[in-house]
C-alpha cells in the first residue's frame, strides 16, 4: 500500500518535471511545441535535398528512410545527451528532496520521448503523403520503441554518473556521438556497406533498431528473430548495466555533488 | 525515542588535486597518486530526541550541524555509526524547491508541491488556500521571472507550509520571509507548527531563536557535540565561547 503511494507520488513528479522541461525548452519561441514537428520535416527536407537523387537507386523512398532513421536518432542523443548533465543540473534539489535520484534521469529520458511522440505527427504526415502502405507490421513500432528506451535510459544512467567524475565526458560524447551517427546508417544505404565497417554499422544497437523499424513501417517485414534477440539483449542489458552503476555509486555522488 | 543518532561519523574524501577532468586522472593514475584526503565533518555525534521534545541545534558556521540534519533526513549516509528514525515521518521544510522562473505561479505550486511530497490531490484541494495566504490573489498566471523577490518567497513559503505538520519536522535555520507583515504572519505559522505537538529539530546559529523555542539543546562544534541539556545553560556556554550574544 505504502510503495503503490509512493511510486503515484514519483510518477507525479515526473510528470510535472516533465512538463517543466518542455515549457523552459520553448519558453522564448514563438511556435513553441510546434518545433518538434517542425524539425524532423526540416531536416529531411535538407538532407533530401542533397542525398535523394544520389542514393536513387538504392533506396527507394529516401526522405521515408531517412526521417525513420533520424527521429529514433533524435530521441536516443535528445535522451543521452541531456540526461548526462540531470545529476549536476538538479544538485541543489537533491539534497533537498527525498527522492531517489534515478528521477531525474528517467524525467529526462521522458522527455525525449514525448518529444518523439510529436515528432510522430510529422512522420505520420509524411506517411500518408508519399503513399506509404501501412501493414500490421506497424505494430512493431511500441515494441521497437519500448526497447531503445531501455537502452537510452541504460546509456544515460552510464553517462549521468560518469559525468558527476570527469566533466570531460561532455566533450568526448559529442564526438564519440558524430561518428556513431555516421555508423548508425541514417542517410545511406548501409547494406551497400562492406568488410569491417559493414560489420560495426551491423551490430550498432541503434542500427538494429533503426532497421527493424524501416522493415516494420516501409517494407511490412517483421524483424527476425536474430534481430529481435539482439534488440532485447542491448535494451535489457544496458538498463541492467546503468542501474548496477547507479547503485555502485550512490553514496560518491551524492559526496562528489 | 522518535530520533536516535548513534556515533555517526561523517567523513568526506577530498582529492588533494580536485580531478574533474579525465585527463587530469589519467595524468595522476600514471604518476600513482590519487591521494585523498579525509575530511572529518562529523566525528563520534550521538544524541537522542523523545517524541513531543523540540530540539534545537547551534554552532557557528561549518561546525558540521547541516550535515546532521541531511543524515538524518536520509540525504547522506554516514560513514560510520547509524540513525534509527522512521523516515516516512521525517519531512524537511523547504522553500522553493525546484521553483523556475520560466514557469508561472500556478505551475510552480504544481511542481514545487510535487517534489516535496503533495499529491495531486492534495495540491488541487489546498491550492485557493496557498494563493490566499502568499497574497498572490491575480498573479498566479504570471511568469515567476516577472515576480518580486518577496513575492517569490512568499509563495514558496505558502506552499512549504500548507501541510499538516509532519510527526517529525526539521528545519534548517527557522524561516520568516517576505515584508514585515508577512514576516509576522510566518513566523505564527511556523510557531504553530513546531508547537502543534509533533517531534522538532531545527538548526540556528540564533541562540535568541533556539531560547524562544526550544526545550532542549545540542552545541555541535568542529563536528563534535560539545554539550547538550537545558537550553538556557546550552545557550549561555556557547555565547560565553563565541564572546558575543548573537
């Protein structure tokens, strides 16, 4: 009786931090929410521009393809990047407040995800107006979804702590972020890939995910049970490893803070 | 015994060199040393409260008594020693946390309410009664970056109080905020709550504040109690240490 209260309480909180993020992250634009629709379309827009009449061949519904890779892209790096700094963003509140911390972690992942929930809207659009067939398939898409959830909320835990450390982490993570986005075969044909390169885009968990949403939206494949063996190890596997970090550090973060 | 504190020992690892960077670790991991050193903020502390006693804590400044209240609120664990107190009992009062000037009023009541332990329901049926008594009647809708320095701590001081008063309160440093009237309206409130027959224990470096409310009180002094009893006898050897009456 008194966790179900609590964990109400926690959802709660999460909910109004949730909200407060949202609004200071427009609190000075004029669209407002509207921009996370916005940006998914702009950006396809640009890179279509330039790479649609290149890749022809190869895939044949580029700006299709590439907002499927980006908007699961945007909400991984929205989620990491921002999360990795909820630690020492939020330190005077820690001290004062008796949650656990991993809250506002998981606030952060959150956002990101209401933030693709809108960007959805814009996929939608896009969906419907290049004729996009929808299949049963489609429902793959939580399950998908569901799954790089846990990995970013993994990934984030992982950074949170590791930034409370070494403030170096910061700049590293940009570019370690660059060159995994070129492996993550956002705007290319990645199974034109050969040799070693071929076989890191291949096992990059955000590949994996990438491609079995493409698979499930634009071809109504199901992903392979490979696939889905692989999507659920990296998801479950890097919560496990964000919350045994978590839990390891505890007491030095709360001194380091 | 509502609160007993038993031999805690609080002891912060300080890195020589602060390493904040990863390439300062790696420099000092090559050369071997990622010396610390110890930080003692609490050494050897024990004390009780009974239930219904109201406590009051003094020391100058960096004696380590903010340090006790966190361990005992649950924000830090100690390094040695123990705190047996029901944590669910425990709520430390304070203002404003979390309050972003990007928000209005209304949703910082919301998410300031949150953090400090209000349900939605709770914060949906006291809010009128939060707006009357921060004054804020019309401005609730506005931008708290639009507001008074007062205004803001009126309100957060509204919405910290509104509770019924929790089985144990803690308070670091007893609050009156806003203008002299308001001033005179918290510090009723306040009294009313560390009088309403609950379990208190606050810090102040007043004694004047400590005599006028207390009915027992600790001297914690480099991290170590260096007296504790009858508030008045308390107050006197630490007045005498420090030299003034403060």
């Amino acid at each position: 009786m008194r966790n179900k209260k609590k964990r109400r309480q926690y959802a709660f909180v999460i909910r109004q931090l949730t909200a407060r993020e949202m609004k200071r992250k427009y609190a000075r634009s004029y669209l407002g929410i509207l921009w996370s629709v916005l940006n998914p379309l702009l950006s396809m827009a640009v890179l279509s521009l330039i790479f649609s009449r290149m890749f022809q061949k190869s895939i044949d519904n580029f700006p299709i393809y590439y907002l499927t890779g980006y908007i699961l892209w945007q909400m991984f790096t929205g989620a990491t990047v921002s999360s990795m700094t909820a630690l020492t963003d939020n330190k005077q509140l820690l001290l004062k407040v008796k949650f656990p911390m991993e809250i506002f972690i998981v606030t952060r992942v959150y956002t990101a995800v209401i933030n693709l929930i809108y960007s959805m809207a814009a996929y939608a659009i896009m969906l419907a107006l290049f004729g996009v067939k929808l299949k049963g398939t489609v429902l793959w898409f939580p399950v998908i979804l569901a799954f790089l959830v846990l990995f970013s909320l993994g990934m984030s835990c992982i950074l949170a702590v590791g930034y409370v450390f070494f403030g170096d982490l910061k700049h590293l993570y940009t570019v370690a972020l660059t060159l995994w986005m070129y492996c993550s075969g956002i705007f290319y044909p990645a199974q034109q890939l050969e040799g070693f390169i071929r076989t890191v885009v291949f096992y990059n968990p955000i590949y994996v995910y990438i491609r079995c949403l493409r698979k499930t939206v634009m071809y109504g494949q199901i992903p392979a049970a490979g696939e889905f063996v692989q999507m659920a190890l990296w998801g479950g596997g890097i919560c496990l490893a964000g919350w045994l970090v978590f839990q390891k550090n505890r007491n030095r973060i709360m001194e380091r803070l | 015994m509502e609160i007993e504190v038993q031999d805690v020992t609080m002891q912060f690892k300080k890195a020589k060199e602060e390493v904040f960077s990863l390439k300062e670790a790696v420099i000092q991991k090559l050369k071997g040393r990622r010396s610390y050193e110890l930080f003692t903020a609490l050494s050897n502390v024990s004390f009780c409260v009974a239930r219904g006693e109201v406590v009051g804590i003094i020391g100058t400044n960096g004696s380590g008594k903010s340090t006790v209240l966190k361990i005992i609120s649950g924000a830090l664990l100690p390094t040695k020693g123990r705190v047996l107190v029901d944590r669910d009992k425990v709520q430390l009062l304070t203002l404003g946390a979390g309050f972003d000037p990007e928000l209005t009023g209304k949703e910082n009541v919301y998410l300031n309410g949150a953090l400090i332990g209000y349900t939605k329901e709770f914060l949906d049926e006291k809010y009128e009664e939060i707006v009357r008594f921060a004054q804020l009647e019309g401005f609730m809708e506005e931008k708290v970056r639009k507001y008074s320095s007062g205004m803001v701590s009126r309100l957060g001081f509204a919405v910290a109080t509104i509770r019924d008063t929790p089985e144990i309160l803690i308070l670091d440093e007893v609050l009156s905020v806003g203008d002299m009237f308001f001033r005179e309206k918290s510090e009723k409130r306040i009294r009313s709550m560390i009088h309403g027959g609950s379990t208190v224990l606050m810090v102040s470096h007043s004694t004047s504040v400590i005599r006028k409310n207390c009915t027992k009180a600790i001297w914690i002094e480099k991290g170590r109690v260096q007296m504790e009893g009858d508030t008045d006898q308390v107050c006197k050897a630490y007045e005498s240490m420090a030299g003034v009456k403060v």
